[in-house]
C-alpha cells in the first residue's frame, strides 16, 4: 500500500501541473510565449521585411504619373581646317579657308510628361497596391502559423515534461514494488518468477523513462528555436474556445472569407486581371510632352552661342510590333483564368481544414472526459489488485499488469489535454483569426499600412523610413 500512495501521489502532482486554475508566481505562461515569438521569430520579421519590399511596387507604379527631368552637359576640344572655293566668273576662282580651334561646349535640360499612355499607368497602380494587399496576408498566415507553432510547442513541452514525471514516478513505484516482492521471496510467498517479472518491469519502465526524457529534451531545443528562450516553470495552458464560433457552419463561413490563403488567391485574381488591362494598353496610342532647353558655346568656328527652347506634343500609335504584345495579353489572360481555379483550391482546402480542425476539437473534448474515466478506474483497478495479490488471488504480474494499465491511462490523460488545447488553436488558425488582436495578447501589433503610408507618394529618397 505504501507504493500505492508514493505513486498516487506523484500522478497527482503531475495532473496538477497541466490542471491548475491560477497561474504559480514567476510562471511562464503561454500567452506570453506567444508574444515572445510574435516579436522576435526572425522569419516573421523577415517576411514582415518582404512586405516592405512589396510596397515599394506602389510608388514605382505612381511614377508614371510623374514627369522625367534630364539635364545633359558637354564640353571638349575640336580642331578645324575648312577650305572655301567661290568666284564671281569662271575666269576667277578665290579659295578661302578656316582654320583654327575652339571648345565647343553645352548644357541642356529635357521634361517629358506622359499624357496617356492607355490607363497603363493606372491599372499598374491597380496592380502594385492589389500585390501590397496579397503580401499583406502572406504575412498574416505566417504570423497564424508561427503562433500556432508556439502555443504547440508550448503545450508540447507541457505534455513531455508530464510524461517525464509519470515515468519518474512509475520507476519509483516499481523499485518499491522490487522490493517488496524481493521480500516475500525471501520468506517463500513468492517464487524467483515473481521477482524476475518485478526486475524486467522495472527494466522497461526506465527505458520508458529515458525514451520519455529524449523526447522533452527535443522539444526544449524546438521550444527555444520557436519562441526564442529556454521553458522555465511553465503555467498551464488553456483552450482558446470563447473565441471560436459556436458551430461548425459559422466556422466554415468564417474560413471562407477570412482565411488569410483565401483572400491572398482573392488579391491574386485583381493583379491578374490589372495585368491583361497593362497589357491591352500596349495596343493603345500614347501621347507625351516634351520640353527642352539648350544653351551651346562655340559649337562652330564662326558661332560664339546658341540658345533654343522647344515644346512638342508627341503621339506615337502602334501599329504592329511583331505581335508580341497579342502574346503577352493571351498570356495574362491565362494567369487570370489559373488564379480563380487557384481561388477555387483555396477555398477548398480551407472549408476541408475547418472541418478536419473541428473534429478534432470536438474528439479532443470526448478523448479528456474519457482519459480522465480512464485513470480513475485504472487506480480503482491497481488497488483492488494490490489487495487481492496479498490476499493470494492476483500474481505479481497482475498487479505489475494493473500499474502499467495506470501508467499509459495517466499519459493518455496528459495527451488528451495537449491535443485539446492544441486542437482549438488550430480551428482559430484555420478560420483566419488567430492574432495577436483577437487572442487579446499584451503586445504592439505589427501594422504594416505605417510603412507603406510612409513610402507611396515618396517622390525621392534612398533612405527607409526606420532609416537605413
């Protein structure tokens, strides 16, 4: 019986490390695990770098818009030997000539403003800012999928480390029950079977034990890849269900339209189809204005300076270029139509992962309550054994078979309540609202619309706005 208790004992403590209600002093917790990778995952930060890049498509694209300034400046050195013939009659011929050298030099400024150019400028515009949006929820899936990866392994560790102490606390059951059958082997209640049976259980509990600890050591390497430092006393972790919609329909509705996959392949349609109207523009004519002037100094012998100053409408209307313009609309429409079949998979694979997530979730909840009926009977069990053992109605391997039983139902208990933390996470992830916003978690969001306010109508510059 006293092994009984010893083992009684620990399981509790273990079950309390993932059921406790308030959080222990100085706990970590996992809502500031997830804060922690929110902020310093170097590849959300260097996807969060991709979507600046992307912004800057917008201001490229606005530059049409915007005139072109060239100023041009000559200077040089040129030598000239010119003869001249010219005679009143054919009798008198008086040659002439020029001869000498000058520094022919110049300066001159040209301003071309496009006009119309068949709204090729507008729908790059269109284009730029639609691809803006797109990178806009790349990001937000990474930002989905990297808290996901935290809250996991969160509870990952959770799991292992519980697991560890159930093992631990299973070697020491074990070591007492050696014991004890050692002791009534000496004085003939048992045979040497009953003592070899106790040894080779105890022998595959500390392989379980070992194998146990391998595991937590590798998640303890992912937890400080994932979240960025080592697990130190770490609070419980709880369901994120208050969050979730009530039914699977609403959930699957929510997947639809804010899945971030979803409404990327939705921005993706809109660059597409800007693209076939750029390219249609090619077929259109195109109309600029163009400014200049020019102040020139010895460009001849005889010529001290010249000035001029000129402003022309140019029209340039296409007619045939080779037909490689056809090809590169037939192209663009192509994309489109293979962008809306990929909205189509999108769609698709989101309504499939809502209901795969939900399920699980829902099983999660069946699979705790029936963990957790699982370990009460299996302690009924081991302590009826135990008693019938000493009364000579169970062997020892009964008892040592009961134990074990205990054993895997208490680590079935620790895994259920993993999976079904894990579980609603994972619907919120596939519904599109696993953010830092909704999970109301203490920390500055990332809002990307700062940067590319700060860099769309930047008409010149080389330093970013964070001032690189």
């Amino acid at each position: 019986m006293r092994g009984v208790k010893v083992f009684a004992g620990a399981a509790a403590s273990v079950l309390l490390l993932t059921l406790m209600g308030p959080t222990p002093a100085l706990a970590d917790t996992i809502e500031a695990a997830l804060v922690r990778a929110y902020q310093n995952n170097p590849q959300l930060n260097a996807q969060r770098a991709q979507v600046r890049f992307t912004d800057e498509a917008v201001p490229q694209a606005l530059s049409g818009y915007r005139p072109r300034v060239a100023v041009t400046a000559s200077a040089g050195y040129q030598y000239t030997d010119t003869r001249l013939t010219s005679g009143g009659t054919p009798d008198v011929i008086v040659r002439t000539g020029v001869h000498g050298t000058n520094a022919p030099r110049s300066v001159g400024a040209t301003i071309t403003q496009n006009v119309f150019n068949g709204q090729q400028t507008a729908n790059r515009t269109r284009a730029a800012e639609s691809q803006v949006s797109g990178a806009r929820e790349a990001l937000r899936a990474l930002e989905q999928t990297v808290l996901l990866s935290a809250a996991t392994i969160y509870m990952d560790y959770l799991r292992d480390s519980a697991i560890v102490e159930v093992q631990k606390s299973n070697v020491r059951v074990l070591e007492q029950t050696l014991k004890q059958t050692k002791d009534r082997f000496n004085v003939g209640e048992v045979t040497r079977t009953d003592v070899a049976q106790s040894e080779a259980q105890l022998a595959a509990g500390r392989t379980q034990q070992l194998t146990a600890e391998s595991n937590l050591n590798t998640t303890r390497s992912n937890f400080r890849r994932i979240i960025g430092n080592e697990p130190v006393a770490l609070a419980p972790g709880s369901p994120v269900d208050r969050f979730l919609p009530g039914t699977l329909p609403g959930a699957v509705e929510l997947g639809l339209t804010q899945n971030p996959n979803v409404t990327a392949a939705m921005y993706g349609i809109d660059v597409s189809y800007m693209q076939v109207k750029v390219n249609e523009g090619a077929l259109l004519p195109t109309v600029n204005l163009v400014a200049s002037v020019q102040q020139a100094y010895e460009q001849q012998m005889t010529v001290f300076s010249t000035f001029g100053a000129s402003a022309v409408a140019q029209l340039n209307v296409p007619i045939y270029n080779g037909g490689a313009e056809y090809s590169l609309i037939r192209q663009s429409k192509e994309t489109l139509a293979q962008q809306r079949l990929t909205l189509e998979q999108q769609r698709d694979q989101a309504r499939a992962n809502v209901v795969t997530a939900w399920g699980q979730l829902v099983a999660g909840k069946a699979q705790v309550q029936s963990a957790q009926a699982q370990v009460t009977a299996s302690e009924i069990a081991l302590n009826g054994v135990r008693e019938e053992a000493k009364a000579g109605q169970r062997t020892t391997l009964d008892v040592l078979n009961a134990q074990q039983a205990l054993v895997n139902a208490r680590v079935a208990l620790v895994t259920a309540q993993h999976d079904r933390v894990v579980a609603s996470y994972s619907v919120l992830n596939t519904i599109g609202r696993l953010s830092p916003i909704v999970l109301k978690l203490p920390t500055t969001t990332y809002d990307p619309s700062v940067h590319y306010h700060q860099v769309r109508d930047s008409w010149a510059g080389v330093r970013t706005p964070d001032g690189r």
